[in-house]
C-alpha cells in the first residue's frame, strides 16, 4: 500500500490529510487545486513526486530512480510551470504543448504529472486552452494546480476539478485585500513614505505579510492587463488595478509584478521580514519609476 509522506509538511492541516486519504485509496481525481496558504505549493510539490515515485510505502521515498530525477529536474513525465517565479509561465504556446503531452503516453511512471504553481497569473486564453484537456481527461494523467484564491480561475475550470484549501494563521480575505490595495495606491505616491509605512505595519506578522504581497502581485497582473486591453481582474480589487494601469506603462506594472513575486519567494526562504520589506519598498519604487 502507498502512503504520502507528510512528515515533512507537519502543517498540511486537514485538506492534506484529506489528500493523504485519496492517494492511499488510489481515488485522487484527473486535476486538482490547491487554494489558500503559501503551504499549497510545498504540498503540490511533494504530491506530484509521489506521484512519479517508484518506491514502496511511504512516497515520495527520495531515494529511488524516479525520485533521483525529480530532484535533478529531469523526469520525463513530470512537467512543471511556476507562475510564482515567472508571471509568464504560462503563455498559450506552453499550455497548447501540455494539452498535447497530457495524451502521449508516460514514459517511465504510472502516469504524466502536470504540476503548474500560481496558476493565478495564468490569463483567460490560457485558462481556456487548458480547459479543453480537464473537459476530455486522458487516462493515467495527473494536473496539480496551484492558486492564492480559487476565484482567481474561471469557473469553467474549477467546476472540473477538485479543490483543496490550505488554512492558516491569515487575516481575513477582505483585510489581505485591504492591505494589498492602499499597497497599491501608495506606489503612484510621490514620495516613498506612505509605502514604507504601510509595509512596515506589516513585519510583525510575516504570514499576513506573505498574504499581503500574493494579493498585491495580483493586483499588479491585473493592471498590466487592463493597460493591454484586457476587461478581466482576478485580484477582486479593480479599483487600484485601474489606478495603476492609468498611471503605468504596461512594461513597468510587469515590473511591479515581478518584484512582488521576489518579495514573496524570499519570504518562503524566511528573509528577515526588515530587510525585505525595506529592499521592496525600493524596488517597488524603481520599478514605478518613481
């Protein structure tokens, strides 16, 4: 019997243990998607190496073939896109070549694991290209989605997967946004002031503050675009999105983006809270040209 390795994720809480159970039965369905708390990620990472490992018991056992090649990024059936590290993981090209992976069949595991992190970033083109594969899954095949917020995919997607919610010691959705939002307003400032304040009111609690900076990446994906013509916020928060986009160029609200999503992969390092808010406000500004 296979079982997950959860020891190293002691905070998967209850959707991991829920996932735990599925993967034991065999029961764990063609697409799945995992919301809420920076945890998400650690949790789809390990599911989609358990997914390929060749090991008896507890998987991912870490030692095997497969589990070799995962770590050295070179497993043949296992195919990873990170929206978190790169707003632009996902063009149409990239999800056009998983849709015609997802049917070829697996060359060493039991099944192609498709694992895309922050598919929040991922546009609505995207998303719809994606949605023809979760409409007619092929069989033996695995896609492991990864999100701040659900809502931030169309509901056409998450009606054909399975979602999994990842609680934390986090503020309530409305104050992350909150927060999030006078961030944004505060770039367009003409000094830097109000933006070090309202970041500094945010070391204290690092896990509000990683919250914080997904949110605002969000609202800066959603400025840039609107700046491009597009009409869809998946940030909740239209109102500095459109603030920004007014003031921006297309170009320096990316830059924006890119150093939110900095901020917030530091913060999964553990960087002192100080230092990075410090280096952010300055990035931020930089990138803002102001």
């Amino acid at each position: 019997m296979s079982v997950l390795n959860l020891h190293e994720i002691p905070d998967a809480g209850a959707a991991g243990k829920q996932l735990s159970l599925l993967f034991q039965e065999g029961r764990l369905p063609h697409a799945l998607i995992l919301e809420g708390a920076p945890v998400r990620n650690k949790v789809a990472r390990l599911l989609a190496r358990a997914l390929v490992c060749g090991g008896e018991g507890e998987r991912p056992c870490g030692r095997c073939p497969a589990c070799v090649k995962v770590q050295a990024g070179s497993h043949p059936d296992l195919t990873v896109l990170d929206g978190d590290a790169d707003p632009r993981a996902f063009p149409i090209d990239a999800i056009r070549a998983i849709r015609s992976d997802a049917y070829v069949k697996p060359n060493e595991a039991p099944g192609k694991v498709f694992l895309l992190l922050g598919v929040q970033s991922m546009t609505e083109v995207s998303q719809n290209a994606l949605l023809k594969v979760f409409e007619e899954p092929p069989e033996n095949v695995t896609f492991i989605l990864t999100t701040v917020s659900v809502t931030s995919l169309l509901p056409t997607i998450r009606s054909r997967a399975q979602v999994f919610s990842f609680e934390g010691e986090v503020a309530p959705e409305e104050e992350i946004q909150k927060d999030a939002a006078q961030l944004a307003h505060a770039v367009l400032a003409k000094n830097e002031s109000e933006l070090l304040f309202r970041l500094a009111g945010l070391i204290r609690d690092k896990t509000r503050l990683a919250s914080v900076l997904e949110q605002l990446g969000l609202i800066f994906r959603d400025a840039a675009v609107l700046r491009a013509g597009g009409n869809v916020c998946l940030s909740g928060s239209e109102e500095p999105a459109r603030a920004l986009a007014s003031a921006l160029t297309r170009d320096r609200l990316m830059l924006l983006y890119e150093e939110a999503k900095k901020a917030g992969r530091a913060m999964e390092r553990n960087a002192n809270a100080a230092l990075l808010v410090t280096a952010l406000c300055s990035g931020l500004r930089e990138a803002a040209g102001r």
